[in-house]
C-alpha cells in the first residue's frame, strides 16, 4: 500500500526542494517540514492508551502514546528527515542502516548498521527521501525484519513508480508515505523530475559533482558538434567561475552554452538575457557586475576585465563599465 500526500502545503514544499537553485539552508527546512506531514499522516494509528488527567476545570482521561517506536533512517540522506521525526517523536530511539547505492548498477551496499534489537512490538519507521530502483529500502526493511522488526513503515519525500513496484512486490505488508510520486527513473536511475541527490543537497556536497558534470557536458558538447572549441570553453567557464558556490552556477552555465550559436558567438538580444542573469547574481555579491561587449556582443564581467586589464574574455576588445 502506498500513500501520496497529494496536498497544497506539501506539494508547494515540494515544488521549492526540486528547484535547483534551492540552496541547502532552505532545502533541510523543507525536508524537515514535509517530514513533519508525514509523520502526521503515517501514525494515525499509533497506538494510545486512555490515563486519567487533572485539567484546571475537570477530572478526564486522555489519549497518550503506548507504542514503542524506532525511527530508522538509511544512511546519509535519511539522516535529514530525523529531527522532525524526532521532534513528534520525543521518546523514539534511533537506529541507523548505512547504504550507499553503486553509482553503475544502482545496487545497494550495506556498510553500518546499529540498530537496537526489537523489543515488545515496536513500530520501526524507515525513512530517507527518496526511493528510486527500491533497492536500498527494500534492503534496509530486509534487515529489519531479519532483526525480528514485524511492524514496519517507510516515510519518503519522492518516489518512482518502479522503486514503489520493487518495494510492494517484495515487502506487502510495509506501508509507503511519500509527499510526491514521480514519472520514472531516468538511464543513471535518478528520479525524473526528481530533486537530484538528495544527500549532497541536504549536505551541501553538490557542487564539485555538479561541475564536474558540467565540464563533461562541455566537453562533450566540443567533440560532439564543434560548435565550441576549447578556447570558448574556457573563456565560458572563467567567466562564470566567480559564481560558483552561489548555488547559481549549473543554471548558468548551462543558459550561456545553450545561447552559444553555431560560430561561437552568442546573439544580442541572448546576450541581453544572460547579462540580465549575471546581474542578477551579480546584485547577490557586488563583487561583480555586467556589460556587454561591443564589439562581439557577449557578456563580460567585471570581475574578469579587473583581471584581464579591461579586455574582452571573448574576442579581446576593450571594454569600460
Ligand atoms: C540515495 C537515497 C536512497 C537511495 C535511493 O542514497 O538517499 O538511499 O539513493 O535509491 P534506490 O531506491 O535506487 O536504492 P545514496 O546511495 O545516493 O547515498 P547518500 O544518501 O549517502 O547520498
Ligand atoms: N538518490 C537520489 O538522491 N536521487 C535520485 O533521484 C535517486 C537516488
């Protein structure tokens, strides 16, 4: 069985974890907010016992949390949804299943695991963002119940429809909560839309990996069809590099190498508009500002003239700004 939250305060939550320009500050609160409404929907049937209470106006007997619970979270993304877990949970005790999944075939390594033995009937709840092929929940359920965990249910940001179909073929009787269902993995197994990897934006470890991508796709993009040669690149990746660590870089480079036409040059009216994005960071961090290159129309920064002693990066033209 499987829950979609399908609501306007979570899928709005949703919607700002997938922008990518979504820096990891605002991408932890958000995990933890959408875990808060998980929480929510998944315990409805926590078990309660009824005690007496003294309210200021009147004996009564109220509801009060029985069930033992163990929240479980796959190492390392799983480790952002804990807190707000936690904090429904105050007297919740921890597990933790280290797996990383082989960035080939997508299977899943188990490499830690300390998670207290199952005592009376506790409720396990597993919980990491996200749920791709499968592999990695599936796994991290199998080993709970080799623990003797027979109540268990998993919490998750977004999932596919093949990790869902993985999941329910091989664990029926485990219930999955998730904010989003997604269209479908892509050839490298990530989630389409998706939100990326969710481990590197809860931990702020993208951007070396996002660059390098970046440079891949560059290069890639010289071999391919020659529109850019070295020379271009280069000058394409100089000039942005000043913003990178603003969270901004991947949308950047990829609007400048998208306006690059077939002579390597890149036409007014585009060059209007990735100046117009240059500003705009460059209003984030004055440490530079933009022009346009008269000669050759391309964007220049300030930061790059200052180095470069007021030449154009692109056909080195003077430029003043
Ligand atoms: C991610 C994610 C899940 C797993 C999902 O972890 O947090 O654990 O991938 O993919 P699957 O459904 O195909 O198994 P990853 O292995 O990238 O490790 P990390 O949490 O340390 O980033
Ligand atoms: N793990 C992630 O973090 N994201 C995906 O899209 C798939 C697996």
């Amino acid at each position: 069985m499987h829950t979609v939250l399908n609501h306007p305060l979570v899928n709005h939550r949703v919607t700002l974890m997938r922008d990518q320009s979504t820096p990891p500050k605002i991408f932890r609160e958000l995990v933890n907010e959408i875990t808060t409404f998980l929480a929510y929907e998944a315990l409805r049937d926590l078990r309660t016992v009824k005690i007496p209470v003294r309210t200021p106006v009147a004996e009564t007997t109220c509801d009060h949390i029985s069930d033992r619970i163990v929240i479980v979270p796959i190492l390392r993304a799983g480790m952002g949804m804990l807190n707000a877990v936690l904090d429904v949970l105050p007297s919740a005790t921890v597990g933790v299943l280290g797996m990383q999944r082989n960035e080939e075939t997508a299977e899943p390594i188990p490499y830690y695991s300390k998670v207290p033995p199952m005592r009376g009937d506790a409720l396990a709840l597993v919980i990491d963002p996200m749920l791709a092929t499968g592999g990695s929940a599936c796994d991290a359920v199998a080993q709970l119940k080799k623990l003797g965990y027979r109540r268990i249910k998993f919490l998750n940001m977004i999932a596919a429809p093949e990790g869902v179909a993985k999941f329910e073929a091989a664990h029926p009787d485990v219930p999955i909560y998730t904010a989003a269902l997604d269209e479908r993995l892509n050839e490298h197994f990530y989630i389409v839309p998706g939100l990326g990897d969710a481990g590197d934006r809860i931990f702020g470890t993208e951007e070396n990996s996002t660059l390098s991508k970046l440079m891949k796709v560059m290069e890639k993009k010289v071999m391919a069809d020659g529109r850019i040669d070295f020379a271009e690149s280069g000058e394409l990746l100089r000039l942005a590099r000043p913003l990178v660590g603003m969270g901004e870089d991947f949308a950047v480079f990829k609007r400048i190498l998208q306006q690059v036409r077939a002579d390597g040059k890149v036409d007014a009216a585009e060059s209007k508009r990735i100046s117009g994005i240059l500003a705009a960071l460059a209003d984030k961090a004055d440490a530079y500002a933009v022009c346009t290159c008269p000669k050759c129309g391309r964007p220049v920064s300030k930061r790059t003239i200052a180095g470069d002693a007021a030449k154009c990066p692109w056909c080195g033209e003077r430029v003043g700004i």
